[in-house]
C-alpha cells in the first residue's frame, strides 16, 4: 500500500464529487481500486517548516461511483508520500512558482514527483516546442509591435497565444486583411508589454487538433481530435460533441522517439500533445488532460489502468531524482 497525494487545482476541490471528466478523477480511482491512500491538497496548501515541506491535506475514499473526500483535514510532512502528482492549471504565476520552491525541498530518494517542479518552472508550455525545431510550425516570441506585423504581412494568417495560461484563454486567430489587427494585437500583447508567442496558423485546425498523450517514455495510439465549435476556430469546450475518434499517422508515430530522451532528461513523465498536421503546437506539462472518460468510451477500454501500470512500472526503475538548482 502505498501513500499518493495529487495537488489540484482550486476549482477542481470546489467540485471534486462531480468530476469524472477530469483526468485527476480516473488517476486517483484506479489508485483506490489497488487500495492505496490517496489524498488531495491545493497549492496554497503546501508550507515549510525550516527546510521541511509539509502540507495540509484531504484523504479521498469511494462511495458508490464517485470519489469523495474527508472534509478533517491532516498535516502531512512531504517526505510521507511515496509519489506526489503536481497537477494545477495554469496560469503559471509566482502562486505556482512558490509551491514549486517548496516542492523542490523533498528529499526525492525518498518521494517522486511527477512533473519535475524544476522543469515546469523552466519549460513554459508554449516556448518547449521549440527545443523540437523539425516538428514544430513557424514561430516567433514578442510584444513588439513591428516585430509581429512583420510576421503576420509575411505569413498572412497567425494564431497569437499568451504564454502562461491554458484552454484556448487569450489565443487569438488573426489575418493580413482584418480590420481590428491594431486593436488585436494591443489586447494580446497588454499594450505591447507583454510576450507572446505567434505561430502561423495551420490550415487544418478545421480538422480538429490531436491530443497526444505521453506517459513514461510512451505516446499511446490512442487520442482523441479536439474540435472547435461552430462559433470558434478552436478547441474550448469539453464536451462529447468536440472531442472525436483519433488515430496517429505514421508521421506522428515517430515524435515519441523525437521527445521522449528531452522528456527524461527535463523530468517530464506526463505530457499532452497538441497536433495539427503532424506538428506540435503544444506541449503541456504543469496538468495534461488525458480525456480518459471519453478514451474509454471511444476504445472500450479503461485507460486509467493501462496509465497508472506505466507509471508505476516506470517510476520504479527509470525515475531521475530531482536536481536541486534553486
């Protein structure tokens, strides 16, 4: 048996009962299943003392098809957990990156920590494709003004994306003839202060982006295509009308063996994907959806088990401790 903590994100504890379509659900009931405890907290909920790490914490239990919690909480030093599961969403901002410092306080011969907290400081979820340059799109970072028009006269089409924030918040889509490109571009940069990231746009976003899922060294065949609705260019609301049977291409068969020495090296265990074309859009790291509910449904399968036996089978052979570099 063992002890598993997963730090989520506020709203998920808010509605922790009803949330089977949320990946952290599938994860912490196949935990259950193989009678481990398992117990949840917040980021703001993780404190030092000296140079321990602590925090305080909920223990989840089953009733009937939902997971529950124990509303007592418990103060728990870090250093109890056998495997510790950073899942927050963005925005990655200094609240994020302080649970980060605390996290990397563990002693990790001791608890594992999945994804790395030095690497999800380091490799923003946008800028990390760029470290892939044969499997990416045409990009730039700026907030300058000349600098992005320069890139759009030239490309014609571009998506312009925030870098610290996630499910399509602030992504715009913007063409060469529109008539608000001052205005657009004003909003996305916050005046021309702030960088962003611009990638020319893919035609075949009408097709729905993949998610490619990665876990321990592994991109699974199966996945899902986010669909946009009718009145967007792009995948943002989670629902059975927007995500869609998947299958990999050949092509996209092979970026496992492009990233998967990056990702071990960097820490990374778990990771999402984002395809348009064969090309990585996106790599996201801090809390990947892996769409199980909608997975199994698809493929008749239970995805959750299949993903806790690689991790658990990888975690006690190829983990890399930390590197304490703070």
């Amino acid at each position: 048996m063992k002890n598993i903590l997963f730090v989520i994100d506020e709203i998920e504890y808010k509605y922790f009962e009803f949330n089977k379509l949320v990946t952290n659900f599938w994860m912490i009931w196949e935990y259950l299943n193989r009678d481990n405890n398992v117990f949840i907290t917040l980021k703001n909920r993780l404190y030092q003392k000296r140079n321990i790490p602590f925090c305080i914490a909920n223990k989840t239990y089953k009733e009937n098809d939902d997971i529950k919690f124990d509303k007592n909480t418990i103060d728990f030093m870090l250093n109890d957990f056998d495997t510790i599961f950073f899942r927050p969403d963005p925005p990655v901002d200094i609240d994020y990156i302080n649970a980060c410092y605390i996290l990397n306080s563990i002693d990790n011969t001791k608890t594992k920590v999945l994804n790395n907290p030095i690497a999800l400081i380091n490799k923003n979820e946008k800028l990390y494709i760029n470290e892939f340059q044969d499997i990416i799109p045409d990009n730039i970072v700026s907030a300058d003004e000349k600098i992005i028009k320069k890139f759009l006269f030239e490309k014609k089409e571009i998506i312009i994306k925030p870098l610290n924030r996630c499910f399509g918040s602030g992504v715009f889509y913007l063409n060469d003839k529109d008539k608000n490109i001052n205005s657009i571009l004003i909003t996305a940069t916050n005046n021309y202060k702030t960088q962003v990231m611009v990638q020319e746009y893919l035609s075949q976003i009408k097709n729905g982006d993949k998610r490619l899922i990665y876990i321990c060294g592994k991109i699974y065949d199966y996945c899902v295509s986010k669909v946009a609705t009718n009145n967007d260019f792009k995948f943002n609301e989670h629902n059975i009308n927007t995500l869609k049977f998947a299958q990999l291409t050949e092509e996209e068969k092979l970026i496992e063996n492009i990233v998967k020495d990056k990702f071990e090296k960097d820490g990374i265990y778990l990771a999402g994907l984002d395809v348009i074309d064969g090309k990585v859009i996106e790599i996201n790291i801090t809390s990947p959806c892996f769409f199980i509910n909608e997975i199994n449904n698809i493929f008749n399968i239970s995805f959750e088990k299949i993903i806790i036996d690689k991790i658990e089978g990888y975690m006690d052979v190829c983990y890399r401790p930390l590197l304490k570099t703070f």
